[in-house]
C-alpha cells in the first residue's frame, strides 16, 4: 500500500477507515494474502487500529532529514467462495 491520505477536514469521520477496508476487499478479490505498508509515526495508531502488525523500524532520508517509519504487515482474510 502506498500514499494513503485522508483531506484534513474528511479526517476523524469514518473515511480512511472506509477506504483502507474496500482496499482489502479488492485486494483479497485479486488473489493478495497479505498487505503490507511503511506507516509514519503519525499513522501508526491507525493501522494498528485495523489490524497491521509492526514488523520493522526504518529511517528514510528525505533531502538533508532522516524521517522514521513502520513497516506494518496485515494478513487478510481469504475470500468467501460464492
């Protein structure tokens, strides 16, 4: 997963959560087993929230600064047979 965001006035009211379990859904339907994402610290909570697991620290450098994030893992749930 990469770059997901959420508008800061949409933030607080239900949509990231919204957005990252439709992502899961499609995922799933597509054949992934497992997502995977580098969470900033200030999203960490979030994917905690909804289930990703820490699974590493890591330092990024972005021009002269180094930032930290998370990689988070989450593994899904297999698709229901129709």
């Amino acid at each position: 997963m990469d770059l997901l965001y959420v508008h800061p006035v949409a933030a607080g009211q239900g949509v990231g959560s919204m957005l990252i379990d439709a992502l899961e859904k499609l995922a799933g339907a597509r054949g992934a087993d497992k997502l995977t994402v580098d969470a900033s610290d200030s999203a960490r909570g979030f994917f905690e929230k909804h289930g990703y697991v820490a699974q590493q620290r890591n330092s990024v450098s972005v021009g002269d600064e180094w930032l930290a994030n998370t990689t988070m893992s989450k593994q899904l749930a297999k698709p229901e047979a129709s």
